[in-house]
C-alpha cells in the first residue's frame, strides 16, 4: 500500500530531493538521480528520451501531465550529485551513460591518491625536507575539482537541442568550516555570549532570470566553475580530502594566490567572513560533519518555491544504507573495563547524535503550518459588509499586532542576515553583519533591541506600508486558485474515462471544467509572476535594511532605532522608481508575456539595488504606505481578474469573489480589510510550506529485481549487503573497484525505479483509474489497455501471481510495472558489467578496463538462460566483500599506495621544533609503514619478498637467526600470513586456529630453533655472497614494489638497483654481523620506500583534463573584472544578475 493525499487530484508531480552524504555510496545516489531524470523526462509535456516509455505511459495514466525537480539539497557526497543533476535540469546535460561513465572514471581510488611532490631549494631550507608534505591521501583540487569541471564542460556541451529546462530550481549544498568564525548569542538582558559557528552552505538559485546558471559564455564557464568546486568542497571528506578553500572576502583586490581561487561571493553563506591570514579565502570540509541528512534544508527550499499550477509534493530522501535496529545486548554484569565502554559508547553516542528525526519534525512543523494557514484563510467573512465590519472592529489594534511581528523580523535579519535571507531570489548579503560595532564593544545589542521592539508599532503603521503585507495579499490570492482548483478538480477525469463505466460523473460537464483548468493555470502563472516580483522587492528591502542598519550602527545605538529603516525606505523608493512597472492588465490579457515583464521588473529592481543612485539626504520623508500604492493597485487588479475567471468563488472567498465584481477599488479595499484580519496571524508569509509528502529510496527496496538477484526470504540489512558494494571500509570501498561502482550505480537505478513507481501510482490514482475492476485477468487486461507497458508486461504478471501470490491488487500493479522498467534498465546496463565481470574479481577493477562507447556488445536478456546469467553477474559483484577483492591485483596495489600515502601525510608540517619528528618518522616509514602496509593488502606478495629478504640477511651473516635483521622481516611475515588467513579463511575460529598454529612454527622453527643448535646455512661459505644476497634482494624488491605498481619495467630496474645497493653493501666481506644485515635490509627497504611512490599506476584511457589558464589580476583590479564580462554576465556577487535582462 501506498500512502494518499485527501482531496482532488493534481496534473502536476513536484519532486525535491534530499541526499544525504556517504563518499563512495554517492554512485547509488547518481542512478537514483538518474532514473528520477528519466521519470522527469518522460512526462507528457517534455519531449522524452529512449528507454523512458514505461514511465511516459505511467503518468499518462495516473494523469499526471507534468513532472519536475525543483529543490535539490545535498550534504557531502550527495552535494555532488545535487550539482550533476542541477546540470541537467538547467542546462539540459544528459545524465545518462556520461555521467555515469564519469563516476566510474572519477571514483579511482588509485587516480584520487597524492603523487609525491618536490619542495625545491627553499622548502628544503625551510622545512628540511626534499618534499612537499600532502595534506590529505587524496587529490582535491589538482584532480576531483579539475576532472569534475572538465567533465560538465563536456557533458553541457552535448546537451539535446529542445531539452527542458527547468524554470525553477534551488540547489544548497552544505559545507563545514575548518576554522569555527566568530558568532554571538545576544540576550534579552545583558552582553552577548560569544560562540564558534562552523556550519555553512552553498545556495545556487535559478528562478525568473535571477539565476546562478548563467546560459553562455565565460559566465556560464565560471558558473561551473562554482558549481563543481562547491561540490569538490561539500564533499571534502577530512583526511580523504584537503578542505576546499574558496574566495569569501569583501576587498579587491583578487588575492595573487595560483592556482586562483574560485569566487563564492554571493553563494556561501560565509560571504564577509574569510578566515584570517588567507587573502580573503576561507576553508571548508565535508557538510555532513555537522549535517549529513539534509531534510531539513529541503523542506525550508520547497517554502520558497511556488509552482504554477496545483502540484502533488514529493520530497524524496535518498539513503542507501537505512538505520536498522542495534544487536541485542549480551551479558549481565557490567565487567572490569565498564569505564572504558562508557567512554567508548559516549563517543559513539556523540558521532551519531544527528538522525533523521530531528528534520522529521521539521517536516511536521511545515505540515502543521500549512493546515493552521488553511484553516486561517477560510475563517474570512463571507460577504463584503462582514468584511468591512470585522475589518474596522480590528483597524485600530493592527499596528500593535502586526508591528512586534515586523520589529521580531527585523531583529531576526539583524543578528543572521544569511538564514533570513537564505531562501530569497538575491545572492547571499556579505558579512560581517551591522551587530558588529555593537558587539565589538561600543553598545549592547539587548538595548538596541529592546528600543525596537518598544517602537515596534511604528514598523506597521497602516495595512499597506509594508513588504510582507504585498507578500500576504498575493499569498492569499494563491490561496484563492487552489480552493478553486480544488473544488473543480474533484472528481475530475482530466478527459479520461480510466475504465470507469459510463455515466459515473453524472453528467458533468467535461468542456466546461476543462476551461476552469485552463483560467487556474492561466491565474496561477500570473500569481507566480508576481510572488516571483513581491519576493524580490522584500529580498532588496532586506538588504537596504542591513546596508542602512550598518551605517547607523557603527557609531553605537542611534537615538532613533528606526532612522536607519527611513533611509533605507527611501532608497527603495528611489529603486522602485528605475524599473518601469507594467502596465496593468488588458481586457483579454497575454497571460505568458505579462508574466514575463513581472519577471523583468523582478530583475531590474535587482540590478538597480546594486546600480541605483543613492537618494539625497532628506529625501526619506514620506508615508510608507505611497511606496507600494503602485504595487497593490497591480495586486488589486490581479485580485479582480481572479475574481471574474473563476466566478464564483469558493467557501471562504466569498468576500473577495463579489469585490471582484464591483471593480479594482473595491478589490483594493477588501485586500486591506483581509491584510487587516490575518495580517497579525501570517507573519512571515514567505516562509508557509504547501503539503509535502515524504518518502525514502533505499536499498532496503523490495522489487522484482531485488526478488530475482537476491531472493524474497532476506531481510532489509541482508538486502543492502547483497546489493551494495560501496557500503564496506567506512563507505569508500566502491573506490576500488569499476564493477563495484557499476553494480551501486545499477543498483540506485533499479531501486529507485520502484519508489518512483509508487509516488506516481497511489492507491489513490489506481482506485480513479481501475475503479470497478472485477478480478485479477480483469485488471491485468485494463492495466494493459490503458497503460501499454509493452510486450513483457503479461509474462512478469504472471511470473507475479505464481511468485508473490500475497500482494493486494494495488501492490501487484505496482510490482508489475516496476519489473517492466527495471527489465529496461538492466538491458541499457547489465551489457558493461557482464563485459567487466568476464574474468570474475580479478579484472574489471580499474579505469583502465573500461571499453570504448560501442564496443560492448548487446544483451539480448529475452534469449532463453540470458536473465538468469546476467543476474548471477549483478549477484556476485554485490557479494564481493573487500577482503576477497584486495586478492586482485588492482585493487591491491590501489590500497597500498594508499598506505604510503597516509604516513606523510601524518608528519608535522611546521618549521623548525618539527624538522626532528619529520626526520624520525621518515626514517621509521621503511619499518612501520611499507612492511605493515604491504603485508596487510598484498599478502602473497609479503611472504614471497619474507623468504626473500629471509634468506638474503641469512646468507649476509651466514646465520639463519640474526634476530637484528630476522625479527622485522618475522613480524612482517606474521602480519602478511594474517591478512592471508583473513583473505582465504572464512571462518574466524579456524582462521585464527591456523594463524596461531602457522605463526608458532615460523617463530620456533625461524628464530628460536636456529640459535639452539647450528645456526650457519649450508650454503655458507661456497658462495659469492655478493652476487647471490644482490640477486635474493633483487627479487625481494621485485616482490614488494609489484604489490604497488603495474609499470613493471620501471620495477625491474629500481628492483635491480636494490640488488645493486645490497651487493655493494655485502661486498665488503664475506661473513658480516647481525648490525650489517640489519643495515642491508633496511637500506633496501629504504630504497623501495623512496621510489615506490614514484611509480604512479598506468593512465586510462579516458581524456584527462587541463587546467584552464585563468587571467592574472593587475593591481588594484578585480580578479572578476579582469575576467572579461564575467561579473557583468552573471557574477552573483556582481551586478545582481543584471545579466539576465
């Protein structure tokens, strides 16, 4: 069963999604994004794209007539699936096989890690050291940020001519700053409390030509620019990932840093606030430290998103790995070590302190406003004179009830410009914030506060003298067209008779609701034409308000608190007085193109808040209430034109539906009596959310293919094992392997195509479609007649009714149909996993083994034995566990240079008190980081390089048992023989049996046995010792540099060179002593150590992008503005999108 919404049906389904953080399960979340594309695409006003027939059909039938994507929030790994997606949706990218192809090149474990780096002269005088110390095991910058970029590029560039993009859309990102900035929390009484912020996010906006996404040029190249370094930067994973440091400040000129830092001005909240001693950058790290369930987010950006026609909200929350239930506790009594599990389970309670409930209720408190707004609405009187009676009882006490609400606002955008402002069309305003000179010391905030509040009657002096008393009246028109939508929508077939039998509307007339849709959606386009206006007009009368609040404060507390608003009014008076408002409207108005010049105004009322004349001073004077007479005859106006298409009006409107008829006077009147009685009820009009639904995609999703691949007896933790490969290691273990990424990102389609299923197909669309079926063949034949799901639609029914005989008809079609798309998708997919999973785990790991586009061939999975063996593939990929995969050479060798990327990245990176623990650890990595790390992940090859080096410092001393050389390469063949064990052996009892029996005879029989008896090796002196310890060496270096390199040319020569260095070494003399042999095996480890890094793995064949040459800054001059038209093109921090006129 699925859940319904009460109440007519839409013709529009709105999607949002939330996509949670979880590094390498972030290729889950690209299929998941891919196949919600693909429903997008295939609705029936869009054109459509191949493979998307089911869906096209489906929506179709439920009458759905539109779909859309228009709030995209993600944390972490799901920031950078947000920004893929918001790429296809604005600027037609296709997000098919080239996004998918660029996770799977991206998403190289062994690509991702750090080369070595030479410092020069200086960084060796300096620091002491030959190399530049990294600052994380993975390159950010140099190729996450770079490879990203050039693949959008890329990706844009092929984009389909006619695709639909999206007209509104808002994409936050969230981030975390390194270093907490400053913040206060400021009493009712008393001085500030000082407190660390470190949370920050990324607003991207594209709405009715104010937009973040420029469409062409260098704009839109340094649009993307921003688009991918803000998801290199949200998914900065600390220590995988050096933090993204970006360019916040507020003074040019542009920091002479190279590479040049991408400018975030006017998108991170952090606007204003650069970390000091960084030119105006500052640095940030993964999102989902502080917020890795970005619900919340979306369901304050779907507030301020308005649809233009009614619309069935979905927000759709994407976690792969669900929370289950914690393991039973075992045991009674609380044990010896009870002090250290407490801190232990402190600490786990800690690190998981977030969860999906605390945004939960968030998503409760927008459900519950959006009822009490409902209910506030329909208590207006219902005629004209109790309007007016009711009106004038309440006129007196307005200004007493509207204005604390007004002061509280005013206050609120005071103390945190970037959280009130957030969600509006305007880029974020630049800190610091005007409490600054306050909290510095020359005031206190709370007396401040304390004088607006005690002038707050005067923040409304009358009905219309305010923005948001505009923003209520177009508020409650909206809310006029959806109690009209909703009761014409009622029963409504949108022409299709769904199989219902005839006469069952009883005799309603089709044409003439058919034109009632038509005069909704022509007043809802216009409504949201001037929401869109209105909104814009309050996000630059906030930002006046904080330039003027700025100024009057630095000085300390004004004798009038509200001076600074009076200077703010009259530059929006001077504002408003540049762009040329349209004309009202005509008898027979061209809905599309006056909606169009609102949207116009909208962005020349932009462009002026950044290019207007400052007013003279004295030229505030003058009553609020004449600023926006013009704008609430347009409203009035607006009202009537409402009023006369959709006569007569519904419970609740009465009042206005008969002002409507008397004229645009009588309209204005009625608005303000309306402002009048719900104005103190509505206070932040902006803010009030519409029904949202809530689901979550899963990989706990139960289907028909999830049935197939992993059979219907497991439970939903079993379903996500057998699916998922990225979940192992901490969730970066899909960077290890091409066909482990693959089968996630397969997987996230599939998934994903069953929630979509469902959102679209409610009991409650089914029951209006099917209604009266009268059994199981009956309903099967309707849902083929209407739907046409194609030629496998009657055999997978069947196939349901012998497998899962206990689904409710509703369920079943669902099923059904969720087979009939996910068969599609494993015909578009399968083909390059069963290419890749040719040679079973031990091939198909890296970037490289990824065949050219159209050399795969087809997979007919119709030919008998085809399904079946193609779902084996997807079943054994996702059974792979990463102890299992290490044994294949790719992934190996990627674990190991991860290894020895880690152990310099662990070293003091100062100057002179940490030149000593530099040189300590350097000398100690040959011992403590390439033997453990090599015999860890490359056990094979760590015992082979043990007998070795074995018998090499044997033959050195002529002594099986020198414990100065014998006792490292002991322990290292121990922790080898363990990883092996745990590799090969599955049960721990018997692995540690054998690990305990094996690593007793190599301790008895190695070191312990010699020293008891003859200890000199038969071969002792009738040999070169020279020759032969060089060539034992030579061999043991082939060995370990092979577990971390495939250039094995190279390796043969830097092994011979090992043997070379312990040859010459042995050369000395004949028998040497313990310390010699000690010194020969750790000169050569030392040489493996020191080129091994060195021996970066083949490249791929995928293009590898170049850094683009960015234009140097003269003195003096903007780095923006020496990019030619950048700012003037669409900079958010430039001239305010003025761009888009």
């Amino acid at each position: 069963m699925t859940g319904t919404r009460s109440g007519p049906r839409s013709s529009e389904l709105r999607l949002a999604l939330a996509m949670r953080g979880g590094v390498s399960l972030a290729v889950w979340m690209g299929g998941a994004c891919c196949e919600t594309s693909r429903l997008r695409d295939a609705s029936p006003e869009s054109p459509g794209v191949a493979g998307a027939a089911v869906y096209r059909k489906l929506l179709a039938g439920c009458q759905y007539r539109n779909v859309d994507i228009d709030v995209l929030a993600g944390t972490s790994a799901g920031g950078l699936n947000g920004v893929l997606l918001a790429c296809h949706l604005v600027y037609g990218m296709p997000f098919g096989d080239g996004v998918r192809d660029v996770w799977l090149r991206l998403g190289d474990l062994e690509d991702l890690l750090r080369r070595p780096a030479l410092g020069g002269l200086e960084t060796l005088l300096r620091r002491g050291t030959l190399f530049v110390l990294p600052d994380s095991l993975m390159r950010g910058d140099e190729f996450f940020y770079e490879e990203l970029r050039a693949a959008m590029e890329k990706l844009i560039g092929e984009a389909p001519r006619g695709f639909k993009a999206s007209t509104s859309l808002r994409l936050i990102l969230t981030a975390t700053r390194l270093r907490p900035r400053s913040d206060r929390v400021r009493p009712t009484l008393g001085q500030p409390l000082l407190v660390g912020r470190s949370d920050a996010y990324f607003h991207f906006r594209h709405r009715g030509g104010l937009t973040d996404f420029p469409a062409e040029g260098e704009a839109r190249k340094a649009a993307l620019e921003r688009l991918a370094y803000a998801a290199r930067t949200s998914s900065s994973f600390p220590g995988a990932f050096e933090p993204g440091r970006l360019f916040v400040g507020n003074e040019p000129p542009w920091p002479a840093e190279d590479p040049p830092r991408v400018d975030m001005r006017g998108i991170s909240s952090e606007t204003g606030y650069p970390d000091e001693r960084l030119n105006g950058c500052a640095e940030f790290i993964d999102g989902g430290l502080l917020d890795n369930i970005p619900v919340a987010w979306a369901v304050r950006a779907i507030a301020g998103t308005p649809v233009t026609r009614k619309a069935d909200r979905w927000l759709l929350f994407l976690q792969p790995v669900p929370p289950f239930p914690p393991e039973p506790v075992t045991g009674t009594g609380p044990g010896a070590t009870r002090l250290v599990r407490i801190a232990a389970k402190s600490l786990a309670v800690k690190s998981g302190a977030e969860s999906l409930y605390d945004d939960a209720l968030a998503l409760r408190a927008a459900s519950d406003t959006t009822q009490l707004t409902r209910g506030i609405t329909r208590a207006l009187p219902p005629d004209l004179d109790s309007l007016r009676c009711a009106a004038a009882a309440r006129e007196a006490s307005y200004s007493a009830a509207v204005g604390p609400a007004e002061a509280k606002r005013l206050i609120r955008l005071l103390e945190d410009p970037s959280g009130v402002t957030g969600p509006d069309p305007l880029p974020v305003p630049a800190g610091p914030g005007p409490l600054e000179a306050l909290d510095t010391g020359r005031g206190e905030a709370s007396v401040f506060f304390a004088r607006l509040r005690d002038e707050a009657e005067a923040l409304a002096p009358a009905p219309r003298a305010t923005p948001l008393a505009l923003a209520r009246a177009v508020r409650l028109l909206m809310d006029w067209v959806s109690a009209c939508e909703g009761g014409w929508d009622e029963g409504d077939d949108g022409g299709h008779d769904g199989g219902r039998d005839e006469g069952h509307d009883g005799g309603r007339d089709e044409g003439r609701d058919e034109g009632r849709l038509r005069a909704v959606a022509e007043c809802r386009e216009l409504l949201y034409a001037y929401r869109f206006a209105v909104s814009t007009l309050i996000a630059v009368w906030d930002r006046l308000l904080l330039d003027a609040y700025a100024a009057g404060l630095a000085g300390g507390i004004p004798a009038d608190p509200l001076a600074p608003r009076t200077r703010a009014a009259a530059r929006l008076r001077a504002a408003l007085a540049v762009p040329s408002m349209p004309a009202g409207l005509p008898s027979t108005p061209a809905t599309g193109a006056l909606a169009a010049k609102w949207r116009a105004w909208a962005v020349d009322l932009a462009a002026a808040l950044a290019d207007g004349p400052q007013p003279a001073p004295g030229t505030g004077a003058g009553g609020h209430q004449e600023a926006y007479a013009d704008l609430w005859d347009r409203i009035a106006e607006l009202g009537r034109h409402i009023g006369q298409r959709l006569d007569p009006a519904p419970a609740g409107f009465g009042a206005l539906g008969a002002a409507a008829l008397l004229g645009n006077a009588r309209m204005l009147d009625a608005l303000t009596d309306a402002e009048v009685l719900l104005g103190p009820m509505r206070p932040d009009p902006q803010s009030e959310a519409t029904d949202i639904d809530f689901h979550t995609v899963s990989a706990a999703n139960r289907s028909w293919a999830a049935d197939l691949v992993l059979g219907r007896e497991r439970t939903p933790q079993e379903m996500v094992e057998g699916k998922l490969s990225g979940n192992q290691v901490a969730n970066f273990a899909a960077f290890l392997s091409v066909r482990w990424r693959l089968g996630d990102w397969i997987w996230g389609r599939l998934d994903t195509a069953a929630s979509l299923v469902s959102v679209v197909a409610t009991d409650e669309r089914l029951e209006h479609a099917f209604e009266g079926f009268v059994n199981l063949p009956d309903l099967r034949r309707r849902v083929a007649d209407l739907m046409d799901p194609g030629p496998r639609f009657a055999g997978l029914w069947d196939q349901s009714l012998e497998n899962r005989p206990e689904l409710e008809p509703w369920d079943r079609v669902r099923y059904v149909l969720t087979a009939v798309r996910q068969h599609e998708i494993l015909e578009e997919e399968l083909p390059l996993l069963t290419d890749l999973h040719r040679k079973g785990f031990m091939a198909g790991n890296r970037v490289r083994d990824i065949p050219a586009p159209g050399v795969v061939p087809d997979l007919d999975l119709d030919a008998p034995g085809a399904l079946d063996k193609a779902l084996g593939t997807l079943r054994e990929v996702g059974a792979e566990r990463a102890g299992r995969l290490l044994r294949a050479p790719d992934p190996c060798r990627a674990a190991v240079r991860a290894g020895l990327v880690a152990w310099p990245s662990l070293q003091p990176a100062g100057l002179a008190w940490a030149r000593l623990p530099r040189t300590v650890l350097a000398a100690l990595k040959p011992l403590f980081c390439l033997l453990p790390v090599i015999g860890g992940f490359a056990p094979v090859q760590a015992l082979v390089a043990a007998a070795l080096m074995w018998c090499g410092v044997a033959l050195s001393t002529e002594n099986w048992s020198s414990l100065l050389g014998h006792i490292p390469i002991c322990l290292f063949a121990l922790i080898a023989l363990k990883a092996l064990l745990g590799q090969r052996v599955g049960s721990g009892k018997l692995r540690w049996f054998l690990l305990l029996l094996l690593g007793g005879a190599l301790v008895v029989f190695g070191l312990w046995r010699p020293r008891a008896g003859p200890s000199h090796p038969p071969w002792a002196g009738h040999l070169d010792g020279g020759l032969v310890v060089g060539a034992l060496f030579a061999l043991a270096a082939f060995a370990l540099l092979c577990a971390g390199s495939d250039r094995y040319g190279p390796v043969c020569g830097y092994a011979v060179g090992a043997g070379v260095l312990a040859g010459g070494l042995q050369y000395w003399q004949p028998a040497l002593g313990g310390w010699w042999g000690a010194l020969i095996l750790y000169s050569v480890l030392l040489w493996v150590t020191a080129v091994l890094p060195w021996l970066y793995p083949k490249p791929g064949p995928g293009p590898k992008s170049k850094p683009k040459p960015k234009p140097k800054s003269k003195p003096g001059q903007d780095r923006s503005q020496a990019e030619t038209g950048t700012r003037d093109a669409g900079h958010p921090a430039g001239a305010r999108h003025s761009a888009a006129r």
